[in-house]
C-alpha cells in the first residue's frame, strides 16, 4: 500500500515514549504492514507500506540505487553552482555523498501542494525556493544537510516518488493527500513482485 505521510508521524506502528510524534498507527489500520524504507517525523510524502520482508530489504538496499524524488522548500534562492554542488555531492560528516539530481521545482507543482500542518517557520526577509532532489541512497537527514551544506538550510521536505528502475512510471504521492493511504494496482503489485525475482527472470 502507498501512503502520503503527514508532518509529525513517526515511520512505524509504535509510539516512542515520552515523543511528541505520532505514528502510523494514528493513520493506517491495517495490519502486519511494515514501512519500506522511512522518512523522518518531520518530513512528510511517499511510503510504502508491505508486509513482505523480501520487499523491504529489496527497496532499501543501497546496492539497487533504486531513486527517490524529493520536493525540498528551502530558505534562500538556489542558483547554478549551489545545484550542482548538490549534484556533484557534498561531504557530510567526512563522506562525500553520491551523484544526485537537483534541479528548481515547478510552481506549477509547488504552488498546488497543501499546507503543512503546522505552517513552516519563514522569516520574512529571506525569500523561500522549491527544488527537486532526487538521491540514490538514504543517510540519516541527508537531504537537510545537503541543503545546509550548500548555504539553503531545508524548511519542508516531502518525498514524492520512488522508482522502480524497471522502466516503468515511479511510484508517487499522485491522488494522495496527507494522511491517505490506497493499495497498491495491480500492476504495480505485478512491478514490485518482479523485484524479489532472479534477474534474469524479470520478465
């Protein structure tokens, strides 16, 4: 199943004590599903939701460089050499990150997204920009400190699709709004059942 994961919850079932976040019990009741892969509390977008252990080893090791999109609203107006920056990889904590894609988000697409809730932080006197990221790999907070790392500190990050690398669309948060969940088609049931096959039994 897919779901569009609100600001605030946790990517698993239970509550941390003492943690002012929820978790996706709050919005999925559905049981023995697991998230493939994560997004932090306070990040928001696609999740895939299975209960098939295969399949969440298979999305989430770094090995299959499966791509993931991510919509990042970050404080400052980026401009060429900061995105390339982002392309090329910046080093974080002493390792530098792999090739990415970044690129300036549609306002065709941003301006359409809902508010967060609770509203981002903006102050008024620096200007806001959306960019498209789009990373192979999935180090804790990576996106936010790529961002940091290159002067445009992230306010709101939603991830948008995850792709299959089977030639196919990605996976994405179209027809979701925040909160909502839908099973996954069948043809894209058949997409990710293609996954846990020998390779050269895909088709």
């Amino acid at each position: 199943m897919l779901l569009h994961k609100p600001f605030g919850v946790l990517s698993q079932f239970t509550r941390e004590p003492g943690s002012r976040w929820g978790c996706l019990a709050d919005w999925v009741d559905v049981p023995n599903v697991y998230a493939a892969g994560r997004l932090d509390a306070d990040s928001e977008g696609l999740l895939l939701l299975t209960e098939n252990g295969r399949l969440q080893q298979r999305l989430t090791d770094p090995r299959f460089g499966h791509w993931r999109t991510y919509w990042v609203q970050v404080e400052g107006l980026a401009d060429d050499a900061q995105l390339a920056s982002l392309e090329q990889g910046v080093v974080i904590k002493g390792q530098r990150t792999r090739p990415a894609r970044a690129s300036s988000l549609a306002p065709s697409i941003w301006r359409e997204l809902p508010e967060r809730t609770p509203p981002i932080r903006e102050r008024r006197s620096i200007p806001t920009s959306w960019l498209s990221i789009s990373l192979r790999e999935g180090r804790n907070r990576q996106i936010r400190r790529m961002t940091a790392a290159v002067g445009l500190p992230t306010l709101r990050l939603i991830r948008s699709s995850i792709d299959l690398m089977d030639g196919n669309p990605p996976l994405s948060l179209e027809g979701l709004a925040p909160g909502q969940w839908r099973p996954v088609k069948p043809e894209e049931q058949e997409r990710l059942k293609a996954l846990l096959r020998p390779q050269g039994a895909r088709r």
